[in-house]
C-alpha cells in the first residue's frame, strides 16, 4: 500500500456516507480534536483525521456486521453483539485503509474501533475521538459548566474520567447497564492507569 489520501478527499468522501446531521457532527469532532491535540502535544492533523472519518460506518451495521467483524479479526463484544450499531466504529477501523486509499497507522485504527464504548487500547488519539465526541458543539445534552468541567481535566484520562461519571449517572437514570470493557477502561483509569 502506499500514502493515503489527504484530508480533504476523505472530508469529501465521507460526506457522501453519512447524513448532513452527521457529517456536521463530525465537524465538530474534528474541531475540537483539533484543539485537544494542540494541547496535549499530539499531531492536530492526525486527530482530525481521525475525527473526520470515525461515523463514516454509522448507518452500516445489521445483524450480519458482528460476523463480519470477526472474520475480520475483531473481537466482539457482547453489548455489540445486542446492539450492532454499537460496531460502527468496527467498521470503520477494517475499511479505513481501503477508503483512505494507503496505509492507515494501527493507533488511527484502535481510535475508530473504541470511539463508542471505550478501551484501554483505545490510544491517546482513541481518547481524544472520545472526548471530542462527546463534547463537540453540537451535542445538546451537555450545557457549558459541563464543557467546562470536562476541559478543566488537566490529562486526557481525567477528562475520559469526568464523561464517564456524567454518562454513568445518565445510563443509571435510563436503566442501562454499562458495557463491561467501558467499566474495565474506568477502573483502570481510576487507578492511574495511562493511555498509550
Ligand atoms: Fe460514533
Ligand atoms: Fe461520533
């Protein structure tokens, strides 16, 4: 394989994947990725990269995509096996070479995998594709103490740590049970567990 498409080509390809209310979504990621990465010393580039493409999969998965993904070589989760939307990011990180068009870094793939529930392998770009996604501007269930309150985390694994407790006290209103490799990314973070 050989160098991938730029930004731009893939903005334009993914545009044509998703909804306008997604692709706007993912604008916003990709912004806020941006600044993320820029703090944290991290290529801003690379982030949005990332964020431009991660929903690209988002209104591709049915009851075949658990198969799909392991014959893929993915472990799938039992959550993802209920709730196969849950695989969008799957998707995504196996044809991510392929609609990049080259070689895709294994750290842009664990990032698109674990966007939705989380993982310890997810990466320092996996956490800012987390973070960003739940806090980009157009996401109406936060207000702006709770940005702020986010971005006042002084690492990445705090700020994880911070959406985490909103979206456990969320899930626990719903009645939802939180997805056990998402309970093994708290408490390993909780206990200074680092993100690589
Ligand atoms: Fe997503
Ligand atoms: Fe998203």
């Amino acid at each position: 394989m050989s160098m991938r498409i730029g930004y731009t080509e893939l903005e334009a390809k993914v545009r044509g994947m998703i909804k306008e209310k997604r692709f706007i979504h993912s604008e916003g990621v990709v912004s806020v990725s941006r600044m993320l990465a820029e703090r944290f010393g991290l290529s801003a580039d690379d982030a949005a990269y990332i964020g431009i493409y991660h929903d690209a999969y988002r209104y591709s998965c049915d009851s075949a995509t658990p198969g799909f993904c392991r014959v893929h070589g993915i472990e799938v989760f039992p959550e993802e096996e209920k709730e196969p939307m849950l695989l969008h990011g799957a998707l995504s990180a196996i044809h991510f070479p392929s609609d990049a068009e080259g070689d895709v870094p294994e750290h842009f793939l664990r990032a698109v995998r674990h966007h939705t529930l989380g993982h310890r392998e997810m990466g320092v770009y996996g956490a800012v594709l987390y973070i960003a996604d739940y806090i980009e501007p157009g996401r109406t269930h936060l207000d702006c103490d709770d940005r702020r309150k986010i971005l006042s985390g002084e690492c990445l694994e705090d700020m994880i740590l911070t959406i985490m407790e909103m979206q456990g006290a969320y899930f626990k209103r719903k009645g939802i049970e939180e997805a056990e490799v998402s309970r093994e990314l708290y408490d390993f973070l909780r206990s200074g567990g680092r993100l690589q």
